[in-house]
C-alpha cells in the first residue's frame, strides 16, 4: 500500500511506448464503426480474449491489424490523447513516444496524416496537462532498409518535431546490420539512434546495435545480461536500458514478473528505466508496470526512486529540464 502510493506520487518519465501500442479495445472498436473498417471481433470482450502471446510475432499480428482503424488525422490525435490522459493520472510527465510510420503507409495512410494528428495531440497534452514530449520514429525491421531510407525521406519536413529513429517490429532475423547504412544517415541528419535489441534476439543483436548502428539507448536489452563483457559495457558507456516488465510477461520473454532483468541490471550499475510499451496489450501503464515490479522483486523506496530518476537522466531532454525533474 506504502508502494503504491510513493509509485502514484512519483513524477515519472515514459521512454519506451508504441503509440500504436496505446489504442484500446474501446477506442478501436468506436474508429472502426467511426470508418467504417471490418475487425474479425465482435466486441470489446472479444478483442482483449485475443490478446493472449505466446511470442513476439503473435503480438505484432494483432498489433498491425489493430492499426488499421487508424485512417484519419483526427484518428492518430484522439489516439495520442487517450494516451496522455491516461498517463497524466499515472504522474507522467514527459513521454517520449515512438511512431511506425509504415505501419500506416503501406496502407496508403499519408506520412503527414499521421503526424499531424500525433504532434497536435502532443501539443494540447503539453498545454493542457504539461506532459513534455519527444517523438521518435521507428522503423520496422522485417522490412529491408530501402523501405526504411523512403521512411526517413518522409519525416524530411518535420525534423523539427521528430527527435530520433529507432527500430522495432519482428527481431529473430533482422540484425540490426540490415539497418547499418539508414541508421549513419539518420545520424548525420542529427536523429537520435535506438533500437529494440534483446528482446528475443541473441546479445550479438545488442552488440551489432552498439556497434553498427552506434545507438545510444538499448529497447529492452534483456538478453544483453547473457553476456557479461558487453552489459560491462553498457554501465560504462552510461547507456540506458528501457525495460517493459509487463510486455516481457506477456510476450513470454519471462516465464514470471521475479524473472525480470531490472534487480541484475540495477545490481551491475546499468540504468535501467521502467516503461510500458504497448500498454493496451500488455495489460498496464507505466505506474502497473512499476507496481508488479517492485511487488515481485520487493524493491525498497531508494529503488523505486532510482528507477523513476534513470527515466529522466536517460530523457532527451537538455540538462536544464533535467535538473528540473530531479
Ligand atoms: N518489440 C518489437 N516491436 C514492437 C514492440 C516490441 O516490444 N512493440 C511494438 N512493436
Ligand atoms: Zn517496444
């Protein structure tokens, strides 16, 4: 109880949450009737019975069929609003969100659509709730690269709002190699490098990230503790970790929540931050995801505290802001 309410009082910071991610039962099925789109689920209850992953893959099947109610402008803002609604009453108060452009335009859904309703949303929420954000734009990795240098033609007009590009979708067989060439572009264009490593994939995936596509932050990295000389590196380096402990339950990359990384990761001086992913999925936000966490690995105050700081030391956001939040 004690737990609890430290985790609600606590101003925190969301780094790893797929907006697409965010899109409840609720919202779906109101835009498919609103559009006019055919889902196979006859009701609410019926779409959150199919969400039950043995695997990455089984999710992103649901995931990318979920998205294809999303047509509008007006359909990305309301759903980037839900979200930060949502996450105002977790004490949120900067997110940086990331986006899956082709996710929408392989079916003809314009790049510009989605972004205009994604930073009009991000705009009202920081008026209205003061949610400060950064967008980052990811690309999907069971697509080739070509695909992923057209994507990055697209986001050309709105560097300004665009803050880095990571990579998401189907791991197992798409090293971060394939992205080698996109990544040193997007660099040289002054975006800031992530990318999912060590979710599923082996840490060789956690070390081609580092090494190829030189990123700055790890997306989960939980595999990169099977190897000791590279999470050595990771402390040194300073590099944060943005672990989903309620996805990896879900999507079975743990068998129980006591098997997440975060105690070793904190015990070997990584930092570790705690985050949501695909909220609407996975069955909690972010004050869940820290809750579960702290319940399973009896996690005491100066932990808890730890955890929510890393998420603003690892935030792009500059030093001043920083200070502010710490
Ligand atoms: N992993 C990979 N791709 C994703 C995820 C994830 O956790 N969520 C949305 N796309
Ligand atoms: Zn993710």
């Amino acid at each position: 109880a004690d737990r609890r309410a430290l985790i609600e009082a606590l101003p925190k910071a969301e780094l790893h949450l797929h907006i697409e991610g965010s899109l409840e039962p609720e919202l779906l099925f109101e835009l498919a009737q609103r559009n006019q789109v055919e889902i196979p689920f006859d009701s609410v209850e019926a779409v959150r019975a199919a969400y039950d992953f043995s695997n990455l893959q089984d999710f992103l099947d649901i995931y990318y069929q979920g998205m294809s109610v999303l047509l509008h402008e007006q359909d990305f803002y309301d759903l980037t609003m839900a979200y930060l609604k949502r996450v105002h009453q977790d004490g949120v108060v900067h997110v940086e969100i990331f986006f899956d452009p082709q996710g929408h335009t392989e079916r003809g859904v314009a790049f510009d659509t989605v972004i205009k309703g994604i930073t009009r949303a991000l705009d009202d929420g920081e008026e209205q709730l003061g949610i400060t954000h950064r967008l980052i734009m990811c690309f999907l990795r069971h697509l080739d690269e070509e695909a992923a240098f057209e994507t990055l033609e697209q986001a050309k007009p709105w560097l300004n709002r665009i803050h880095g590009v990571g990579l998401d979708s189907s791991e197992v067989g798409h090293p971060p190699s394939k992205f080698e060439k996109v990544f040193a572009k997007a660099r040289a264009m002054g975006l800031f490098p992530t990318a999912h490593a060590g979710e599923e994939g082996p840490p060789e995936y956690v070390h081609e990230a580092l090494d190829l596509l030189q990123v700055r932050r790890i997306d989960h990295g939980n595999r990169a503790l099977e190897d000791a000389a590279l999470t050595q590196r990771i402390a040194d380096e300073g590099l944060t970790l943005t672990v989903c402990p309620l996805s990896n339950l879900k999507l079975c990359v743990i068998d129980r929540i006591e098997d997440s990384p975060v105690r070793k990761m904190l015990d070997a001086g990584l930092r570790a931050t705690i985050n949501s992913d695909d909220p609407a999925y996975f069955g909690g936000y972010v004050n869940d995801n820290f809750q579960a966490i702290a319940d399973a690995l009896d996690l005491d105050r100066e932990e808890i505290l730890t955890l929510a700081r890393n998420g603003f030391e690892g935030a792009l956001i500059d030093a001043d802001v920083r200070q502010r939040h710490l």
